[in-house]
C-alpha cells in the first residue's frame, strides 16, 4: 500500500498516482523493490550480481508504456542502481523513469541511478525523466544519472529529462554511440535555485553514415545557483548534429555554458549555438499591461521558456 507521500512523489515523475493499471512497471522506493508487473511483450528481470533491473522489450513490439520510478522517502539513505534495457529490433516503446526524494530529515538523501540503454535495428525509443526534490528538511536531495545508450543502424532515440526542483545537487552525464542512420533526439530542461548546483555533460559520438543528433538544452539558474552545460559532439562520419544551449540567467546566479564540437570525417555537418541572458524585458512589460503582477509574468515567462 502506497502512502501519500510515494502517491505524490510518483504523480510528480512519472505522471502515475498509484499502481498503474496496465502496462510493465518497476517501482523502487527507499532502496528495494515495491511492485512490478511484466507482460507478454516486456520483461522486466532483477539483476543478480547488483542492484536493479534488466527491461526486455521483444522485437517489433508497438505502443507499450513502460514505468520504472525511483523514490526515497528516507533521509540519510544513499541509493545506487543499475538497469539496463535492451529494446529489440524494430519495437516502438515509450518508457517513463524519474526519481522524486522527499527529505524532511538533516542527513541528505541521494539517488545514482546508471541507465544503459541497447536499442536494436530500426527501433524506437522514447525516454522520459523526471527529477524531483520535497521536503522540510534541511538535509540535501542529491540526484546523479548516468545514461549510456548504444543505437544500431536506423533507430531512434528520444530522450526528455526535466529537473522539476528541489534537488541541491545534480550531476549528469550522457553518453551516447549511433550506427548507420541512427537519430538521436535529447530535450534538457532544467531550474535551479536557492545554493542549488547542477552539472551536465553529454558526448555523442556520431560513428554511422547518415546518422544524426539534436541536443537542446534549456534551463533558468535562480538566486544564488550554478550551472555547467558541457555538450560534446563528435563527428566520425557523414554525419548531421546540432547542439543548443539556451539559460536564463537572475540575482546573483551563475552559469557556464561549454558546447564543443569535433570533426573527423569530411563529411561530418556539426553546429552549435550558445546564448545566456536575463529574461526579455519587452515581454515582461506586455504581460503587465494585460494585468499581471511582476512575478506573475515572470513565472509565464520562465514556464513556456522550459517548456
């Protein structure tokens, strides 16, 4: 039975309020396991050498919706873990993670959670993550992914992770291998506030003829916070990549902002463009004088901004 504390914490990242009805599920709450269905199309395994999950998803399987949310509910608790997925040749899934820490404790709370994704010929994945802190404690909520996913030729990757708030500290690095006319789609939204801090890196390597990446990363650093964005993409082929960095900078916050690219074939199309800036101020002075108060606009501006 779900309290609802977890019931909150799974709305906020993973858009479930309870059990879901149909589909697989993993749902890891304070360091163990606490519901998991698989079906006839999805297998979802527990490791048996560390902790966490191996995910099958059978080739040319369509339209499934897999969720594997993580939350911690207990300060003080330290949790690492391990899933693979291996999505068959010519699936079509949609698979929606994400880790939501509530610490009302002084010790802090911290989730590492190593994702390595395998995505067969032709196949489609999109991935979904979602990153939460809550609590009234003073202790930190501190959330480090690490994703590492290998494309076959002609697949396609599209990957959505978004830091809602309330984690302290956050590092995130990406990696990523694409083979013959694989496409690759990553979408970063992030906020930070308070003395929060958040580091991002990704490297893409574009090894296939025809393959091609789209990195946007979107993000809004408030009071005293830091941000580092350090985006690489890598060319080894007639290759296409676009890398976008875009923050909105406010008080006394700070960010830095590195995209790099790299050729090593002729062939290889790569571009990146960067901006930091505070928010505009023509658009604050039009919400006002349709009746919203400074913060009101503000926060429209900030919310379609990452959305």
């Amino acid at each position: 039975m779900l309290d609802n504390v977890v019931k909150s914490l799974l709305k906020s990242v993973a858009d479930i309020g309870d059990i879901p009805v149909e589909g697989a599920y993993n749902i890891r709450m304070d360091g163990a396991g606490a519901g998991r269905r698989s079906t006839e199309n999805v297998v979802i395994e527990t490791k048996a050498d560390k902790p966490g999950i191996d995910i099958f998803v059978k080739p040319f399987t369509k339209n499934e919706r897999v969720h594997i949310p993580v939350v911690i509910t207990k300060t003080g608790l330290s949790d690492t873990v391990y899933n693979d997925f291996f999505i068959g040749e010519g699936a079509d899934v949609t698979i929606v993670a994400g880790c939501g820490i509530h610490n009302s404790g002084c010790d802090s709370a911290r989730h590492d959670g190593i994702h390595r994704f395998f995505i067969g010929k032709g196949a489609r994945l999109k991935y979904v993550e979602k990153h939460y802190g809550e609590g009234e404690g003073t202790g930190e909520r501190v959330l480090n992914p690490t994703t590492v996913v290998d494309m076959d030729e002609n697949s396609v990757c599209e990957m959505e992770t978004v830091q809602i708030r309330g984690v302290d500290s956050t590092v995130r690095e990406t990696s990523a291998a694409l083979g013959a006319g694989a496409k690759l789609i990553v979408t970063e939204r992030l906020m930070t506030h308070g003395r929060q801090t958040a580091r991002s890196n990704m490297e893409v390597q574009l090894n296939g003829e025809g393959a091609s990446a789209q990195i946007v990363s979107r993000s809004v650093a408030r009071d005293s916070s830091e941000q580092v964005f350090y985006p690489k993409a890598v060319g080894n082929s007639g290759c296409k990549a676009h890398v976008q960095c875009d923050s909105i900078i406010m008080d006394g916050a700070r960010i830095r902002s590195i995209p790099e690219i790299s050729a090593n074939h002729p062939d290889a199309n790569i571009v990146h463009e960067a901006a930091i800036g505070k928010i505009n101020g023509e658009q604050m002075i039009k919400l006002q004088t349709l009746g919203l108060t400074e913060a009101e606009a503000e926060t429209v501006i900030i919310d379609g901004f990452l959305k």
